[in-house]
C-alpha cells in the first residue's frame, strides 16, 4: 500500500528520465513531418525539416546524457553545422527557383508530373 | 524542480513547433521557430550540454532562421497558402504522424533504459572534454566538416549569380 504513490499510478510523472526526452524528439519529429507534408509554402516545408532535424539532435544528445558518453555532443555538433550549411543550399536553390517560376507554393511547381 | 522545468520547456517547444506548423503567415512561423529554438536550447541545458546550447542559440536561432526571414522578405510571398489542400492529405498526413509516434513509442515503452537521473555529474558540461574529443577522436570530421562550409559557400554564390542573357549562336 505504501506504493501507491502519484509516481506509481501515472508513470509519466515519474522523475524526468531518458524515455521523457525521447517522447519529446519523437512528437518534435512528428509535428516536423506533419508540416512537411501539409504546407504548400517551400519555405515553411524546409523550416518543418529543420524541425526535424532538431528533434534528431535532442535525441543523440538525451542519449549521450544518458549513457554517460560525450559522442553523441560532438555528433550534435556536426549535425547543426552540416544543417546550417545544408539551409544556404537549400534557400539559394530556393530562390533560384522562384525566379523561374515566380512561384514559392508547390502546388504550382509541377512541371515534373506527366 | 528541474521536473517543472523540463514539463515548462518541453511545452514551449512543442506549441511553438505547432504553430510553426499550422500558421498561414511565412514570417510568423519563422518567429516561432526562433521560440522553438529556444526552447531546445532550455533542453540542452537541462541535459547538461551547455555549449551545444550556446551553439543552437547562435547558429540555428541567430543565423539559420535570419536567413530564413531574408529570403521570406526577399521573395515577397503574397499572404501565405491559399488553403488548398485536400481532407484526405490531412487525413493522411496525421495517420502517418500517429503512425510514426506510434513506433518511436512502442520501440521505448519496455526498454530497458534507465528511467531515474543519469549517474555522473556533468558529464560534458566542460568545454574541455568536448575540446579534447573533437581535435583528438572527431578530428577528420571537424576537417571534413571545414571543408563542408567551403564547398556549401561557392555553392550557393554559383546558384545565386545572376547570368546574363546568352549571347546569339554563330547563326549570322
């Protein structure tokens, strides 16, 4: 009986552990991918992928935390740079696109369909 | 209380995201990213990563998303989506969301991953061993990586240069 505290009875209120902060990258990463699929902006879609990518890395990071190590830091490290250097690419690409097409919403950038 | 400050930041983070998602202006959402940003940055402090939260601040919040306001602005989007698409891609696109929670939860639910605080302290709150592991074990990566940000610079200096109009062939 004495182990019927709110802890017990509601798991998630447990102390703060690893599967918290991977619950956390894991609704990030959904709420990313739910973007990327409903918005017809090219912009707002490549800022879902950032926010997916960013779930990725709190994850390595939670992980890293967890397991006593410093690998998964220095891993994150790279990932933000790479994604800052992947964020120049993609918005040149971007623009160069628009002064084609004139046009930023996807749903008019389908010459590609039959 | 760091239990209320994970529950405090992990909701700014995941409403900010939402609205990243779901509102129609371009230059809101960008905002809320900034603030979904931060809130990241709240966690990387919680997880005792203290430069990395240093480095999301000013990397992603201070030149990724700024660059997304100048090239928002630059283009000059009238209004925002039109609010075309079909019931059944948001039909889809949640049943996939659901799907995809559904996996990362079933893949942690039993797992034998310690639930109670990491043993330790700081284990890399000190810029040394982070310093040490990357100029030592990650020192190709960090050189690739260098070279990555070069060949990322001339790449978007050749997409954005403007040409000029191609000059006749040898017709005349």
């Amino acid at each position: 009986m004495s182990a019927l505290s709110l802890p017990t009875l509601l798991p998630v209120l447990a102390t703060i552990g690893l599967n918290h902060y991977i619950a956390v990258a894991g609704m990030l990463f959904v709420i990313g991918f739910i973007g990327v699929l409903l918005r017809q902006n090219t912009l707002v879609i490549y800022m879902s992928l950032e926010l997916m990518l960013n779930a990725a890395t709190l994850a390595a990071v939670a992980f890293s935390r967890y397991n006593g190590t410093m690998d998964g830091n220095v891993f994150v490290f790279f990932i933000i740079t790479v994604a800052a250097a992947e964020v120049a690419v993609g918005l040149a690409i971007i623009v160069a696109l628009f002064r084609k097409r004139h046009t930023v919403q996807v749903e008019e950038l389908g010459t590609l369909k039959n | 209380m760091s239990d209320a400050l994970f529950y405090i930041f992990a909701t700014l983070t995941l409403a900010s995201a939402i609205l990243v998602v779901a509102n129609r202006n371009a230059v809101n959402s960008a905002v809320f990213m900034i603030v979904s940003f931060l809130g990241m940055a709240s966690l990387f402090v919680l997880l005792e990563a203290y430069f990395l939260a240093v480095i999301q601040v000013l990397v992603y919040a201070g030149a990724v998303i700024v660059l997304f306001l100048f090239i928002i602005m630059l283009l000059d989007v009238k209004g925002g989506d039109r609010q075309k698409f079909r019931p059944i891609t948001a039909i889809a696109a949640m049943a996939a969301g659901a799907l995809l929670f559904t996996g990362v939860g079933v893949l942690f639910k039993d797992a034998a991953l310690q639930v109670a605080a990491p043993a330790g302290p700081g284990v890399g709150s000190s810029l040394k061993d982070f310093g040490a592991l990357l100029f030592t074990r990650y020192l190709l990566p960090m050189q690739v990586t260098g070279f990555l940000l070069l060949i990322a610079m001339i790449g978007v200096i050749v997409l954005s240069k403007r040409f000029d109009a191609p000059k006749q062939g040898p017709t005349a």
